[in-house]
C-alpha cells in the first residue's frame, strides 16, 4: 500500500534524519544534491486493544497516535542496512583511491545511527552493515582501479537512489 494515498503509515522524525543523513552522504560525493529538510510527523496510530476488564494502561482518546513497538523495525529497515553497508565501502574505497574523504562518510555513518539506532540491537546491526561494506572492498582492493573507481559512481547512484525512494515512500 501506497503510504501517500492516506491511512499508511506516516513518518518518524527518525525517518527524516535518516533521509537527511542518506542525502547528504549521497551529495557529498557526487557534489550537488541537497539534503532533506527535517520535519516532524506523528508516529502511525495503533490499533486499539480490547480490555478484558481494566485496562493496564490509559485508554488513547480515538485519533491520537500511539508510539510504535519499539522491537518492531521500521519497513525501510532493509534499505537502511543497504545503505550503511554502501556507506561502509564508500569509506574505504574513497580513501582507498586518494579522495580522502573516508572520514566524512564514517561522520554521515555516524549521523546515521544517531538518527536510527533507538536500541542497541540496531546500532549494531547498522554498524555490522557498515563493517562488512568495508572489510568486502578491503580484502578486494589494495590498490585504486578503474574498476574501484566504477564501484564508487555506482555505490553513489545506488545511494542517491535509495535515499529518493525511502523519502518518496515514508514522507508526507
């Protein structure tokens, strides 16, 4: 279901700074693209529970949000990861190739988690991502190739790409 057709779900503020984060990874290396302005939506409203007798917790007045399952991954969990892994050989290969901006991809990593790491088990889940991007392209390349280079335009493109499609999917 189409998220902008109403009743999908609406999006996080941890969304729009993941959207941020992925946009300005993206725009740093291929030069021009602006990230994204951080807006604040609600959290999608759950579905209302049942009491048996008394309710545990105070009933939610009808229409108001409730905070989503915190164990629960958000559905662009596995283009998150995509991302962080991208990120990871970016780091390497950028410096690997004399860019020497292998820091500033670990920095928009490190934004990253701050904006989507809400437990540790997706902190270290998006560094695990991170690490492996970094460690293949490692023991692949020791040195700068054209076929190095030819990784990076792509890794680039799939980045922007990825970024695009989480925002025109999970934004208002």
């Amino acid at each position: 279901m189409d998220c902008r057709q109403g009743g999908g779900d609406r999006e996080k503020p941890a969304v729009k700074r993941l959207l941020a984060s992925s946009l300005a990874v993206a725009a740093a290396l291929a030069v021009a693209a602006a990230p994204l302005a951080a807006q604040t939506q609600t959290a999608p409203p759950a579905k209302p529970a049942v009491p048996a007798a008394k309710p545990v917790t105070p009933a939610t007045p009808a229409g108001t949000p409730t905070p989503a399952q915190p164990d629960a991954p958000p559905p662009y969990e596995a283009q998150l990861l995509r991302l962080a892994e991208i990120t990871g050989a970016l780091a390497y290969l950028r410096d690997l190739c004399g860019d020497g901006d292998g820091a500033a991809f670990r920095a928009k990593f490190a934004d990253l988690v701050g904006a989507e790491g809400t437990t540790d088990a997706r902190k270290e889940s998006l560094a695990g991502a991170f690490n492996r991007g970094f460690r293949d392209y490692e023991l692949t390349y020791r040195a700068c190739t054209p076929t190095a280079r030819e990784i990076v335009a792509r890794f680039l493109d799939e980045a922007s790409h990825i970024a695009k499609d989480v925002a025109n999917r999970y934004s208002g």
